[in-house]
C-alpha cells in the first residue's frame, strides 16, 4: 500500500486496516514457518505496510 492512499485514510479506517495487516501478517508468518511459502517477498511487504501505517497514525497523534 503507497504512503499517498495511506494517508488519505481516516484514523479509523487506518486503525481497521492495521489489524487487518497485522492478521495478515502473522498468517503470513505461521504459513512460512510450516512450509516455504511461494513468495515470501509478500512477508517483506506487509510488514513495511504495517510499519506505514503506524507511522502515519503516531504523525496524526502528535499533530492533536
């Protein structure tokens, strides 16, 4: 997910898709520690995802 749809999204919405990502995440995780997954990259991603997100709610914390 880019920065710029990042940060059109309200907190709230923000705040549903950072649990969305997160389950994503350790699905992602639980897949790969079983057997390979075909693309592991997608780990990679969804953590950089993740890391966007809570960014962006941490910037509209201090701007409040």
């Amino acid at each position: 997910m880019k920065q710029a749809v990042i940060i059109e999204m309200s907190t709230e919405e923000l705040i549903g898709k950072l649990t969305e990502e997160r389950a994503t995440l350790a699905k992602l995780n639980l897949a790969h520690a079983v057997s390979p997954i075909e693309n592991p990259v997608q780990i990679r991603e969804t953590k950089k995802t993740v890391a966007r997100i809570l960014t962006e709610v941490r910037r509209r914390e201090l701007e409040a």
